[in-house]
C-alpha cells in the first residue's frame, strides 16, 4: 500500500504498522505498543483521540484531515471502527490542499519546531549507532523527500561507515576505510566545519571532480555534507542525497545544519555505547565456554543473556566438565546481582569449580568448599549453583542445590519431571553438610538446568513459569522438536527471556542430552587378594580387547592393569576389581578399599622398583585417582586406534 495503515487496539495502542505509516510517522518499530495519539507525528491533534472513541463508540467511520510535521504535507486520517478497535489510514492529500507546498522544504517554524521535536526524541531512545541512523533516517528523510542517507565517522583521513540507506552494499564496501583527499567535499567539510549544499549532480562535479575524493553514488544528484562536530572536534560526516535536482532554502539549510549537531552529539554518546558494549561482551565470552564440549556421554546447547541494556556483564555462569570413567560434571550458577564485580565472582567461582572438578569430588563437597570461597568473598556475598554428576555406565546423576531451581528432566514421551532435593541456603548462607540427591536417568532423557532469570520476570512468579516451562517442554517433545537441541534452546530463550534493554535479570540455560555407554562397552571382573591376580588381570584384558577388536591396545593396556593391581596387592587392601570400558578412549581402573593416594616418585638409579606410576604416564593420555565410599579408584585413558 502507498497509504499509510495502522491497526489500533480498543485501548488505543498500535499494534500494526505497514512501512508507509512507519515512513509517514517517522517512527519505525517504536511504533508497536504506543498509544496513537502519544506518537509525535499527532501530538499536535488533541481532537484524534475523541474522534476515534467517538468512532468505536458509533461504530461509524470518521474522516480527519492534518498536516503532518513532515514538512507540511496534508494527509486525510480515514478512522474505520473493527472489532478489537480500529483502523486508521494516512492518505496523501497534499496536491488538494491549499498548503501543500513542493519537495524539499521545511513549511513553516512550526513544523521545523516539530520535526526538530521528533528527532531529538528518537535520539533520546537511540542506543547503539545504528539506531542513531535509523532515527535520522526515519525523521528527517522523509520531510526533505531525501532519497539516500550516509553517516561516517573519520580516522586518520579515512572513513569508516557506521550505517547507510538507499545505498547498494557494493558502495558501502568500496567507501568503508577508504581515504579522502583534503580537496574534497568530505574533506573541505570536516576541515572548515560550514555545511556543504549541491543543487545537482554538475554542480558537484564541476567544484569537486570524481578525481578528488571515493563517489558517493552515479544515480544521485543534489547533495548536502554536514559536519558532525561533537567536544569540539569533528568526528565524522553525514551526507544527504536528492535522485533529484533539489534546492534548499535559507531555514532548510539552517534547520540541516542544526539537526546534524544533534546527530554528532547522539552518535558520539552511542559510539561509547558500542564500544562498552563490545567490551562487555567480550569480558562475558571469556568467562563463559566459548564451545560446549562433545562427549560421548552427553549432547548439550547453552543460552545466555545478561541483564541490563549490554553494556553490563552477568554473574550467570554454567559449564559441562568432563570426569573420569566417561562421566560429566554439570554445573550452572547465579552470583546474586549483575555488573563487573559480580561477574569476577561468577569467574573466581567458575575456576574453582573447574580445578575441584579435577579432584573428582562428589557434589556435597565441591558445594561446600564453593560455599567456603563465597563466605571469604564478604558478607554481602551470594551465589546460587546446582552441581551434578552424570555416570553414562549406570545413569545416575547425583546432584546437589545449593538455593538453586531444581533441574528438569523429559522423557522422550514428554513428561517433565522436577528433580527434588533438599532445600539448602545458597553459597555464602550455607552451612555443612550440604544435602544432595541422585536419581536414575532413562537412556536419551533431556536434562534441563537454568537460572531464575530465565523462568521469574517482573509479570511472572517462579512457580508459574516453572509450569509455563514444563508446558513448553512437553510441547517441544511431543511435537518433535525436541531432537534438536538448539532448536529448543532458541525456542525457550525466544518465549522466556526478553531482549537485553527490557531483561531485569541475567539469564542461562543449558540443556543436555543424556547417553548411557552400551553394556557390551563395559567389562568387569572381581580378583582376588593374592600375586596371581596381576596374571588372571593380564589374560582377562587380553580377551576383551581381543572381543572388542582393539589388538593394538593389548600390550599397554597389559601392562597397565599388571603394574596397578600389582600394586594393589603389594601396598593395599581388598576388595579389588577391574573395569575396562570402550568409549572414545579406552579407560581402565583398577579399584580397592584403601585410601592410600598413589603418588610419582623420582627413583635412585639403583632402586629396583618405584617406577610403574611413570610407566603408566608415559602409557596412557591421562590417568588418575577418585575416591569412593569403599576406598579407590585408579583409571587411565589410552587413545582408540582405528
């Protein structure tokens, strides 16, 4: 449609815009949610608001005619009740009425005050440098029959674009970074800070040959530079273009010439937006995993959206660690607020996690020493975290809450489940012992972890948006979506967590995918406390790799179970076991009931033995010790072949 159109509920607020009533209006999407007769264009009507109740109240269509602040246009407001409220069309009356005036002018101070008015309130809701074109754009090209629009900033005689409209991309990446000669209009501009106004095409050409300066545009003809002079120094340059001969009077040239100051003052004040919000979210992306490991026990997906208006870091965190014997820690957290210092305590956190991870502790103990850390950070000190521990060869996940939301599982006929464990303070209230619980996951079961943000908003209790959450899920398995795991994340993050500007609160969402290791990946066998064992270890290994078609591992790994149980036997105590379980590395343990920590020693050359632990490093990718309730566990990991 060439006519504006509006739909407008009952209670007067725009709900659609087509683009010409955005173009008219010079509102774009601020549009959407706005009273009617609050948008600037109308603040000079005080009869449309009594004339569209009177419509809806009448159930009568209603005519009203206007000039807009858009340079003395005159339109006609055709009001058509509906139900649900009203449309409202913007027609173009300009030729019939006896103010119509021609392209190009600013008709009146009263409208120069308004269009004035209007932008310096785009501006004022302008953040990034990109709505700071949008603004200039929607505002002022339209009052002056503009047809393109370029606004750059200058460095070091070059200039670099921030945004355009009504320019090809092949322009904007010939233009960006190219240098300008200082007998240019650009340069001329900046150097002498007065205006530049070209009627045509030849007058442009004749004064400035295409020699001197990058071409803004062969299908363009009349043009106007302006300097864009902010703290005193002149930062860029906005030029506008005419696909027609167009001249400007004394008051347009003024009025330009005043709304390019508010333009550099509104762009200088979003390139420090942009350049904190680059800062931030750079800061965010360190302390936050870059990529989400691939392991054979779980799949996983991960959203994360800070509160305030992006210029702040969150204290949200969430990791997926990988343990021993193909098991993964899963851990997310909330430090309570947002903004620097509470994102390095999101960090500090997420380290010590990490390096207590490695130690393969249980989740009560990892809590508790996390809670140690958020106790010595100072009494206004709090953090939230869930931490589990996901074992692919039995599907259990023994986890613990420490003032978090519990986590949410779905089966694959999309029952969701909220895990319940006893309630504990959060890091920095706590007390020990911190209460933990485990339950036994059905292979493929989707695991769902998230911080408050995600389900409480300021129209949303927590308890509601768990049910709301519940539904979604069901839903997204039901109607199988579920089987991929980035499509639901981007789902729940589109129906549950506003954009920046409007989040009160930072939020994470991590959703994983559990996998349990087949039982014909598992070998195990119980030994007895006696020499032989070492012997009875070697040709059972020697057969299950044989089963499983691994005869290049036969000889390490060989050797590997004979020096550990041999030590078993030598400098611990029973029960013994061995496991061997195929995964993406071949992991084999051998477990006792001592807690004895085996330890590398530096031997004398003429010691007889201490070296076996070195053999093993030198064997094996990585190995290790864990401790369980009946004693230990030692474990290497050899790299699959083939």
């Amino acid at each position: 449609m060439s006519d504006g159109f509006l739909f407008v509920e009952a209670d007067g607020r725009i709900a659609y815009s087509n683009d010409a009533a955005d173009r008219l209006l010079g509102c774009s999407h601020r549009m959407i949610g706005r009273r009617l007769w609050d948008v600037p264009a109308f603040r000079g009507v005080p009869e449309l608001a009594d004339r569209c109740r009177a419509a809806m109240a009448d159930d009568t269509p209603a005519d009203l005619e206007i000039a807009l602040p858009r340079g003395g246009w005159w339109h006609r407001l055709r009001i058509v009740p509906v139900p649900g409220g009203f449309t409202l069309t913007i027609a173009d009356i300009t030729d019939r009425s006896p103010l119509g005036t021609g392209p190009g002018s600013a008709a009146g101070a009263a409208d120069r005050a308004a269009l004035m008015e209007q932008l310096t309130w785009a501006l004022a809701e302008a953040v990034t440098t990109q709505d700071v074109v949008t603004a200039f754009a929607d505002s002022v090209l339209p009052a002056f029959h503009a047809s393109g629009l370029i606004i750059a900033t200058v460095e070091t005689v070059r200039l670099y674009l921030v945004g355009t409209t009504g320019y090809s991309g092949e322009l904007i990446d010939q233009l960006s970074g190219e240098p300008f000669p200082e007998h240019s209009p650009i340069g001329e501009v900046l150097r002498t800070r007065i205006p530049l106004f070209f009627e045509s095409g030849d007058e442009l050409a004749e004064r400035y040959p295409p020699e001197t300066g990058p071409s803004l545009s062969v299908d363009r003809d009349a043009r106007v530079f302006l300097p864009l002079i902010a703290s005193g120094r002149a930062i860029g340059v906005g030029v506008l273009s005419f696909d027609r001969p167009c001249r400007l009077g004394e008051e347009e040239r003024t009025l330009l010439t005043a709304l390019s100051g508010l333009i550099a003052q509104a762009l200088e004040r979003a390139r420090l937006y942009d350049a904190a919000a680059a800062r931030a979210r750079e800061l965010q992306r360190d302390l936050l995993p870059r990529d989400l490991p691939s392991l054979p026990a779980v799949s996983a997906a991960a959203h994360y959206q800070p509160a305030g208006n992006g210029t702040e870091v969150g204290g949200d965190w969430y990791d997926i660690i990988p343990l021993s014997a193909d098991r993964v820690a899963l851990v997310i957290g909330d430090v309570m607020g947002h903004g620097l210092s509470e994102a390095a305590t999101m960090g500090r956190l997420r380290t010590a996690v990490r390096t207590l991870s490695d130690l393969d502790l249980a989740p009560d103990d990892i809590l508790d020493r996390l809670n140690g850390i958020v106790g010595d950070l100072g009494e206004d000190s709090f953090a939230t975290c869930l931490y589990g521990i996901y074992d692919p060869v039995t599907g259990d996940f023994a986890f613990g809450c420490a003032g978090h939301p519990p986590p949410a599982v779905v089966s694959r006929d999309g029952t969701v489940t909220y895990l319940t464990a006893a309630a504990n303070p959060p890091l920095g209230a706590a007390s020990p012992p911190i209460d933990t619980a485990s339950v036994n996951l059905p292979d493929g079961s989707l695991l769902v972890l998230y911080t408050d943000g995600l389900v409480e908003a300021a129209d949303r209790d927590i308890d509601k948006g768990m049910a709301q959450l519940a539904q979604t899920l069901g839903a997204a398995v039901r109607d199988g979506s579920a089987g991929c795991l980035e499509t639901v994340c981007d789902d729940l993050s589109a129906a549950f967590i506003p954009p920046c500007h409007r989040a009160g609160d930072d939020a994470a969402l991590l959703l994983v995918r559990t996998h349990r290791l087949p039982s014909d990946s598992i070998a195990s066998w119980a030994l007895p406390e006696d020499p032989k064992a070492a012997g009875q270890a070697r040709e059972l290994v020697r057969r299950q790799l044989a089963a499983w078609d691994l005869p290049d591992l036969v000889m390490t790994t060989e050797l590997v179970v004979s020096e550990l149980v041999g030590n078993v036997i030598r400098h611990a105590k029973g029960p013994l076991r061995v496991r061997l379980l195929r995964s993406r590395t071949l992991i084999c343990e051998v477990s006792d009931g001592s807690l004895t920590t085996p330890l590398i020693r530096r031997s004398a050359p003429t010691d007889e033995g201490g070296r076996g632990l070195q053999l093993i490093a030198a064997l094996c990718q990585r190995w290790g010790t864990r401790y369980t309730a009946n004693g230990k566990t030692i474990w290497t990991e050899q790299a699959m072949t083939g």
